[in-house]
C-alpha cells in the first residue's frame, strides 16, 4: 500500500496530464468498485486505452517497413504481402481472420479515418494517426447507451471536452479522495445507485438520509 502510494504522489507532479513514473493500479488511485466501467476510471485519471499504445506502435512498426531497403527481405515481404491485398486471389476467402496482415490493419485504420494505400504503400504521420484514434474513441465513448456511462460523461463530465485527470486526484488523503471519485463515478452506496441493484425505479430512490427525500 506505501509502494503504491509512493508512486501514486510522484506521479503527481503534473495533475493535469497524471504523468505518472511507474505504472499504478488505477483502482487503487481512484477508489472505485471493480464492476465500474473501464471508460470511466480511464477518463478520471486521464489516461487512455491500451490500445492506444499499440495503434501508436503499429504505425511506427508501419513506418519502419515502408522505410526499409528495397533489397532486404522485410521489405521484399511487406511488398509480397501488400499486393495480396491489391490482388486477391480468385475465390479468396474474405473473412477477417483470413486477410493478408497488410490488409487487417488497412481494414482497422479505416476504421478511425487513417488511409494505407497499400498499392503503393507511403509512410504514415504517427501524431495524425494517434489524434484521430483518440477521436474516434472518445467518439465511442460519448455516444455509450449505459445509463452510468453515459451520466457520467454528459452529467457529470459535460461531454468530456477535455480528457484530462481530475485535479483532486492529487489530494493525499484516502478517504477525502475516495469520497469524491465515488461521487463523480457512480460507485457509492447512496440510494441512486444501491436502488439500481435492487431494480427499483429511479423516481423511488430517495435518499434516507436529508429531510427533502430527493432523488
């Protein structure tokens, strides 16, 4: 608990961009329920996927392809295999799994608006790649039809203009930090979200606790 304590606060220099030295459990910074969305937690503290390290690594292992010697075999083979894709054979399969490896990663480009023109494959632009896949993932993550995502990012994050770690995460103090990521996540034991496991509707969440017995 110290260990990660320790990294957690050096990881802290910079709130804003949650520049973090080592890698942290993001559970433990945070504080939340492990059944809370992976979106979620991830758009707390700023951070993003995955497998936005690899789509970055993909392009630059992309890159260095394209740029290898004309006479070496790699590039003999990231020929031999690009032109699988511009000249499929006759009754080809077309199925995902049994594309050519140039031909899965055009098809999963595509997918964030990254063109690779395979016929005549050109070296990529890895920062225009890296936007445009943090777009269409924010993108996905705006339009999620989940009642707790979709609170959180339009009622609690305004739409998530800007994917950034919340301020109080630099806050030392356990309990004062795991008061606030409950509250702006959704996983606390107020009546909102303890009536959502019992199924009950959410005008009948009342609080049990103020006067006003609201919602």
């Amino acid at each position: 608990m110290q260990n990660r304590s320790q990294k957690f606060r050096l990881g802290q220099q910079n709130n804003s961009s949650f520049a973090c030295t080592e890698p942290v459990d993001l559970l433990y910074i945070v504080t939340v329920r492990k059944s809370t969305a992976s979106c979620i937690v991830l758009a707390e503290t700023g951070r993003w996927p995955l497998a936005f390290r690899w789509v970055k690594r993909i392009a630059r292992f992309y890159n260095g392809l394209v740029k290898a010697p004309a006479d070496s075999i790699l590039k003999r083979a990231f020929i031999a295999n690009c032109q699988l894709t511009s000249n499929p054979a006759e009754g080809s399969a077309k199925c995902m799994a049994e594309q050519s490896w140039a031909a899965q990663l055009q098809r999963a480009f595509k997918k964030f608006e990254v063109q690779l023109p395979l016929e005549e494959p050109i070296e990529l632009n890895v920062n225009d790649v890296c936007i445009k896949w943090k777009e269409f993932y924010l993108n996905r993550v705006r339009t999620e039809t989940g009642t707790k995502i979709k609170k959180y990012v339009h009622e609690v994050r305004n739409g998530l203009p800007e994917y950034e770690a919340a301020p109080y995460l630099g806050v030392s103090a356990v309990s004062d930090r795991r008061a606030m990521t409950q509250a702006m996540t959704g996983s606390h034991f107020l009546m909102e979200e303890v009536g959502r496991w019992n199924q009950l509707a959410k005008e009948d969440r009342v609080c049990k606790q103020c006067a006003e017995k609201e919602v």
